[in-house]
C-alpha cells in the first residue's frame, strides 16, 4: 500500500486509478492543486479539496458517507484505501469494481483490524469478513464502534482481479473458503496433464527436474509434480533456483528492471547440471525475468529448459495497479507481431483460440527466450479449476474484456492503435 500524510490526514493505498488524468483535470479546475505524483497524493487531495469545499470553511462536521459517495461515483480504477483523520477516526474504504481485496477482523480483545489479506490475521482470534466493493466502514476514535455504509444503491459484487488469485496474494490467503495455495495447486495439477503428453513423445535420458520459480510458483510445481506421479512420468521435484532478495522485479522500467533480474535469481549449478529442467511459474508477463533464468539454467549445464506456466497467455494490458500499461512490453504481442498475417489473425481471438494458436504462440515465446517449450494452462482449464466462483474474478489478463469503464476505453485505443499497425488483411480477419 501507498502512505501518504498531510495536515489533515494519513492515507493508504492499494490499487490504481485509471481516470487519475480527468480527476487532476478536476482538481485544478476547482483551485490551487499542489503536485501530485501518486494515485494516492491525489485521491488525498481530493477529500482535502471537498472537506474545506463543503465542510470545514462552514464549520459542519464533515460527512464521510457523502464524501465516499461522491468519490465512488467519479473515480474508474480498483481502490482499497484506509483514510485516518486529525481525530483519529478511521474510514475504510473499497471501490465499487471490488478489484482490490480489503479485509476485517473484529477480534476477541475488541480491536478492529483491516488488511489487504486474511492472513495477516494468522494466530488471531475473532470474525474475520471483506468490506463489500462500493462501502465505507467508519470507525470512531473514542468508542472503537464502527458502521458500514453502502454508497449506491446497485449492489456490486466483488470481482477480484486475477492476480490476486494466481500471483499477488499470499498463498495462506483465503477467498470466500478458497486458498490461494489449493487454487495454484489444482492449477498445477491441470497443468501437469499436458506437460506428460508433451514430454512423453521425448526420449529423456534421465528424469527431468520440476523446479518452482521462487516466492510464488511453489504450489504450482507441486501440483504438476503430483499430476506427473499419477500419470507414471518419473521426475525429481527439487527447486534449482534460488532468489537473493524478496523483491518483485514486475514493476518499473526495463532496464533497472532486468538488472534487479539479474542481482535478484541464481540458480544451484550441480543440481541442474546435465539435467532436463521444467521450470513452473504462475504466469509469463513480458518473458525478460524467463529468458534470464533460461540463459542461468544453460550456462548451469541444463540439457533443456521448459517452461510450465500455471494461466493462459496475458494479452491485454493492466491499468489497475499492477504497473503494465502498454500491449507492446507483452511478450504475447511480441510474439504476435512476429507471426506472418494469417496466423496472426488465429492468436487475436485470445482466450477464445483454437489449440494450434495457442502452440504457435507457445513455440514463438519459447525461441524468444531461448526455451526448448512453453506449456500455456488453456484457458478452458482455468474456467474449470475456478469453477463455480469464476463470476467472482476479473479474468480481462487473459480475455481482454476490461471491468471499468475507462478501462475498457483505454484499452479499446491501445487494440485499435495495434492493429491499425498490422497488415490490412490481419485486421479484416480478427474482427470478422
């Protein structure tokens, strides 16, 4: 979460505002707007601007309720936010998309507590719920008691974002009754099925090494590695790369970017040595942390590296806070661009293609990064581990079918920009 303190108040915040541009715009049109470098320095200007606006200059008690209510209705993003005042009252809040998880605990001492995720509640005893997407709950300072506002009338449910699930939140958090953990895992399970009819038309020497890229991909590896088992392909489940610090590499610019990739992983060189290594990931977002840990592998003395990633292809971008703004820096339109047109037109229908789509794309990525395959999780496979909670999670990654507005708007120019860029013919085809 960003935190960020004023005079006024102390703010924190998970998620991102995709409308921030027109909100600024807003801002400056109302008065005097100080430099704003974050979602979260706006959004805390904002409820500063309507405070003294509406309450402070005439000296009415400020209106959360009203405050929020506004807010929820102008912004387009995924928000969680904890706002604190000079009286140390406290409002939670999550936006109407529901994206972004926000936790509670009421606990057995009495004391209220928030959280991105429930584990962080580990050890605690009390009930334990998620605000409900487009509510506040205020919390008074001197009594510790707490009200729930809803702030429209339509009723959201949740939807969160898919990264949440397969990548962000830790596996000891649950959704609803479902870990993190078990989720990846089955994922790894689905997964396996197809990596031992692809790797069983191989004549493997040795059995091939099932290694987890690290801090995330653990219950994905071990699903596949049970699912090997079942099916009677030997394998060695031990993980052959090694992080030097816990530090995401997702976010930033490409170049610092890779070289935190490349302080960051390293690989056990006699444990992979002469070995055939399946490396499993949750996803492959623009392939550069993959092709440095591929070139690791071989200067190891790896025989072969696959890769087995545990979701379908991420082809459309992300303007809700997870730092990918742009279809170009994907490695799915990087492999796309490099199709001749009348493949290309196959790949465009996304989740929707057909098995020998998603192959090209697999072969075309894993020449990219140097691998000797790429195994994809078919999206119809995701739909089925999901199964009936599949209504609850933003699946856009993979389906491009954004959950905001402004999204929708933003990505609809990114497409069209795209594909004004690639031959007539491709065009015509991919939206017949």
């Amino acid at each position: 979460m960003q935190s960020i303190p004023s005079h006024h108040f102390a703010i924190s915040l998970d998620g991102a505002l995709v409308n921030a541009h027109e909100l600024r715009s807003e801002l400056l049109a109302r008065g005097r707007l100080i430099d704003t470098n974050t979602d979260a320095e706006l959004l805390l200007r904002w409820i500063e601007q309507t405070c003294e606006r509406d309450y402070w200059r005439h000296g009415r008690t400020v209106d959360y309720e009203a405050i929020f209510r506004e807010l929820d209705d102008r912004i387009d993003g995924a928000l969680s936010a904890l706002l604190l005042d000079t009286d140390g009252d406290l409002v939670a809040y999550r936006s109407r998309s529901g994206l972004r998880p926000l936790e509670t605990m009421r606990a057995s001492n009495g004391l209220l507590l928030f959280a991105s995720e429930n584990c962080a509640f580990a050890g605690l005893q009390g009930e334990t719920r998620q605000l409900l997407p487009g509510s506040i709950q205020r919390v008074d300072a001197k009594t510790g008691a707490s009200v729930d506002y809803p702030l429209n009338c339509r009723g959201q449910k949740a939807k969160l974002c898919a990264y949440e699930a397969i990548y962000l939140g830790s596996p000891s958090t649950s959704v609803e009754g479902h870990s993190h953990r078990q989720t990846r895992y089955n994922i790894g399970r689905s997964l396996g099925r197809i990596v031992a009819e692809r790797l069983q038309a191989e004549s493997l020497l040795m059995p091939p090494i099932v290694s987890s890229m690290p801090n995330t991909g653990g219950p994905y590896a071990d699903g596949l590695f049970d699912s090997l088992a079942e099916q009677g392909m030997l394998a060695t489940r031990t993980d052959v790369i090694a992080t030097q610090f816990l530090e995401r590499t997702l976010l930033g610019r490409t170049s610092a970017r890779q070289s935190r990739i490349a302080r960051k992983y390293r690989v056990l060189e006699r444990a992979a040595a002469e070995r055939t290594v399946i490396v499993v990931d949750e996803a492959l977002i623009r392939g550069d942390t993959s092709q440095a840990v591929t070139t690791m592998l071989h200067a190891a003395g790896a025989k072969a590296v696959h890769w087995a990633i545990g979701s379908p292809p991420i082809v459309a971008p992300n303007y809700y806070g997870m730092g990918i703004d742009t279809l170009d820096e994907l490695a799915f339109w990087q492999a796309l661009k490099r199709l001749p047109p009348e493949l290309r037109a196959q790949c465009l229908r996304f989740h929707r293609m057909e098995p020998p789509a998603l192959r090209i794309i697999e072969s075309n990525i894993a020449t990219a990064i140097q691998a000797a395959s790429i195994t994809y999780l078919p999206f119809s496979a995701l739909v089925s581990v999901l199964a009936n909670r599949v209504e609850g999670i933003d699946l856009s990654p993979f389906t491009f079918e954004m959950p905001t507005p402004a999204g929708r708007q933003r990505a609809r120019g990114h497409l069209e920009a795209l594909l004004n860029a690639l031959p007539v013919n491709t065009r015509l085809r991919s939206r017949s």
